[in-house]
C-alpha cells in the first residue's frame, strides 16, 4: 500500500504494470523536513553523520558474496510479483547475490517475524513494512542491528532512527484518483464529492478496516467531511482487499475512480495521461510517509543485508523522478518537496499507527459503515515461513575483471 509521485521505471517497489499510472505502488522515497521549510533549505542531516557506513557499494558487494551470496527481504505490499523489478533490479547490480523478495501485507509480516523470533526460526534479514510502530518496539526490544548506511547522514531526520535502528528508504503515499475517459466533463473537483449518488457504482476503494494507510486517509476524510460523507460514499463504492485493487479497476477502465491506495501524484505536465492523481495539488487531505527498512540483528546474511541498505540509499536508487529521502536530491519536475504539502500529514501517520487502541475503535467504527473485509488477501497465504529454505542454487561468483 504504497504511492510514487511519477512512474519510475527504475525504482523497483513499482506495481504491477496496469497500475503503473494511478493508485499505484509507490516509492515515493522522500526527504522529509519539517512542512514549510523552504525548497532546496538545509537541514541538520546535511552533516555526514558518525559512523557511516565507508565502503563503497563494490566493497560491500565483495563481502556479500564472501558471505554467501544470499539475501531475504520480507517487504511490505499487495502482491507476490510487486517487488520482481526491486529482486531484478538488484541482482542486475550484483549478479553474485541471490535476493528473495517476500511480498505480503505488512500486518502479517510483522505477526510472522514476531513468531519466528519468538520460536528461534527467524528467516529474513531486511524488513521493509508499513507498520512503522513495530520498528520502535523492535529497537526497544533489541532486535534490530544499529547500521547507518552511507547516505544516512543525507536522510532528512524525520526519516531515520538516530541510533540507525531503521532508516526510511521509500515515501508512500494514499490518497485518489480518476479516468479521465470515465469522467469525461464531469472530472472530480475534491474527494467531497464522492458522495453525490451520481458516482454510485463508480467508485473502488481499499477497504480501510483493513489496511492502516487507508484506514489513516479515511479518517482524515471523516475529520474535514463528516460521517454523513462516509455513509453516502460508501453505498456509492466497491470496497476491495489490497491498496492498489482499486487503482487497478481504475486503469482497467471497470471503475471512473479509484480511492484508498496508492497515486502517482499529477504534477500537471503530462495531458496524455488516462488516469489523473488527486494528489498533491489538491485542498484534500492525503497520506505520505517514510517506509522504513532496517536489518535484524540475527540475519543470516548481515552483509548482504548491508549492502541491500546501501543500495536503497545510493545516488543511483535515490533519483530525481520520485521524492527522494535524501536531501541531496531534487524533487521530480513540477512538484514541491513533500514536507511543503501541509496536506501529506508526514507526522500524523507514524503516531497514529503507534496508537494501536485508538486505530482498533477507529477501525470498527468503520467497519459499521461499510461491513466486514471481504476475500482472501491478495499476496495469497503464505504461511508461517515463507522462502524458507531460499529455493536455487547458489549465484555464480563474479569474476575478477568485473
């Protein structure tokens, strides 16, 4: 349940294809500061910061490979095949590391790894979730290894643990959009208007009891428009399981708009586009935030994990097409940086997701308005363990002239 502020065929937490414009998985890697800062401003992370990581990607390779040349990363997301083009990406750059990419939503993954630290079967090395509560819990509980990679001094600080617990790679974001072929003359002015009947049965959405991204949106949407506006949106609405479904009907052309899930915002520079982000220029709230990743203290491959972080971080991955953590890198043309959309809430979703008893009354309050989250979960059901054992044979050693 992510968002990507331009598509970004480089970045590899992109969604499946069909997707690829709006309501899509987003990487949007961000460099967060506080709202209202000026554009270019500097910040207090522009100093290197001590004990950074100083080996070079190609060092922290020839030590991954020495290792083992393996690496699992449990990841955040919608789909089994959403983080092919991150595994691709990766091992395109470092041909003698084996990465597997396991996708589910971030509320079992963070379930999973708790059990199988709990049961001493701990499989991932790096985890990349949503649930940014559990990576402070996870520090205080001492199982996080405290890495600052090379770059971590350029992350706006809002965007990584002092102490190098975890350290944001990617700036998701929620919100909505539409088919400018569906709407025609009538386009969408504000998320308000989803509740005039004449949407009814043009609209999809992610379930918000079911994801906390979305269920963070909707209630922002409840504190400008009221629950009178939830009521009639909903009897107009599909709610779906997975935060880029409803993108997916939109791009399809099955739904005019598609709400609750991952945008590419719309910087007003691309008029052949069939889908338009109601995002960031847009007097709606919305949600973005830093997507944290960090390396468990008991990895069985540490320095793939390390060069796994590095890589996330570096200039080649941190591009100018999407908000990039780093405040060394310039937003995507037409767009301010994301700490100046007072809109984004870049503070409001790390606390609302630690305040667990306030989003479970929030989610059932909800779920009164638009019922139970119905199907199976879209990544499947991937059990107690997934990519255990790490299936293939070992990758091939580079060779010296590489």
């Amino acid at each position: 349940m992510l968002f990507n502020p331009l598509q970004n065929t480089n970045r590899s937490h992109d969604p499946p294809p069909r997707a690829s414009r709006v309501l899509m998985s987003a990487v949007l890697a961000t460099t967060v500061a506080v709202a209202g800062l000026a554009l270019g401003a500097a910040t207090r992370s522009d100093a290197r910061t001590a004990g950074e990581e100083g080996r070079t990607l190609d060092q922290l390779y020839s030590a991954a490979e020495a290792e083992g040349g393996r690496l699992v990363v449990y990841a955040g997301g919608d789909w089994k095949n959403q983080q092919d083009d991150t595994k691709q990406a990766f091992e395109k750059r470092f041909p003698g590391v084996k990465v597997e990419m396991v996708v589910d939503y971030s509320k079992y993954q963070d379930a999973r790894i708790d059990n199988q630290l709990a049961t001493g079967t701990l499989v991932p090395d790096v985890v990349q979730l949503q649930t940014l509560q559990d990576f402070e819990r996870w520090k205080r509980q001492g199982v996080l290894l405290p890495y600052r990679p090379a770059g971590f001094g350029k992350v706006y600080d809002t965007f990584k643990d002092a102490d190098g617990a975890w350290v944001a790679t990617d700036v998701l974001a929620f919100g909505a959009g539409y088919n400018k072929g569906l709407v025609g003359k009538d386009a969408p002015h504000s998320v308000r208007d989803f509740a005039d009947p004449k949407w009814k049965g043009r609209i999809a959405s992610a379930y918000p009891n079911d994801d906390d991204a979305t269920l963070y949106l909707y209630s922002r949407y409840v504190q400008k428009f009221g629950w009178n506006w939830l009521a009639g949106m909903a009897r107009n609405t599909e709610f779906l399981r997975g935060s880029d479904s409803a993108g997916n009907q939109m791009a399809d052309g099955k739904k005019a708009v598609g709400l609750g899930g991952w945008v590419t915002p719309d910087a007003g520079n691309d008029p052949s586009a069939a889908t338009v982000g109601m995002l960031p220029n847009t007097t709606d709230p919305f949600v973005a935030w830093g997507q944290r990743e960090a390396i468990l203290k008991k990895a069985k491959y540490p320095a793939a994990a390390k060069l796994f972080l590095n890589w996330q971080l570096s200039k080649e991955r941190q591009t100018s097409d999407a908000w990039s953590v780093r405040t060394d890198i310039a937003p995507p043309t037409g767009l301010k940086r994301i700490w100046q959309y007072k809109n984004a809430a870049l503070d409001g979703f790390p606390a609302f997701m630690r305040d667990r008893a306030a989003a479970e009354r929030l989610r059932q309050q909800m779920t009164l308005y638009i019922g139970e989250v119905q199907g199976p979960p879209t990544p499947g059901r991937l059990g107690t363990h997934p990519a255990r054992p790490l299936n293939g044979p070992s990758p091939q050693r580079r060779d010296s002239t590489h």
